[in-house]
C-alpha cells in the first residue's frame, strides 16, 4: 500500500476498532492494512462522506496481535480533511 499514514506499535496490540471522520462535504476512499507476525490483511476502499460523523465500520472484527496498521484516504475532491482514530484494546485492571 502506498502513501497514507503508519501507525507502528513498540509492542503487538489489539485494535478493537478504526474510526475515521472527515469534514468539507466531499467523498473519500479509505484502504487499510493491518500487520500482524501471522499475517497482513487489507481493506477497502471504503467510500465515506464528509459530513462530520465518526464513521466506525472500517474494522468488521478485532484484530489481534497488530504490529502495525496502515491508513490511506484519497478523494477528487481539493477540499476538506480527513482524521482517523485508532483504538487499541485497553488492558483490564481489577
């Protein structure tokens, strides 16, 4: 995958979820691509309006054991921003 931003974890995480929302009013395609020792999945594009919403299908389920994630968003649209949050699975403390 070219381009696009590289989250790259100091150790191996779980991400329970990808968010992304973007604002202009224009459409973009998001791809992504989770790295794992195991394997690499990819996904996408994943067409997405502009509208301000947090948008949080981009993950179908966990993944586990995450070294890596990589997030591209392109669109023919000159306009708008675009800002993706990831979330790690949080360790539980009883």
């Amino acid at each position: 995958m070219n381009g696009g931003v590289t989250f790259t974890y100091p150790e191996v995480v779980r991400l329970d979820r990808l968010s992304m929302a973007c604002f202009g009013g224009a459409v973009i395609d998001v791809t992504y691509s989770v790295q794992s020792a195991a394997s690499a999945t990819s996904g996408g594009p994943v067409s997405l309006e502009c509208d301000g919403e947090t948008h949080r299908e981009l993950l179908a389920t966990p993944a586990e054991g995450v070294e890596s994630l990589n997030f591209n968003a392109t669109t023919d649209d000159e306009q708008g921003a675009a800002l993706a949050v990831v979330i790690p699975a949080m360790a539980s403390h009883e």
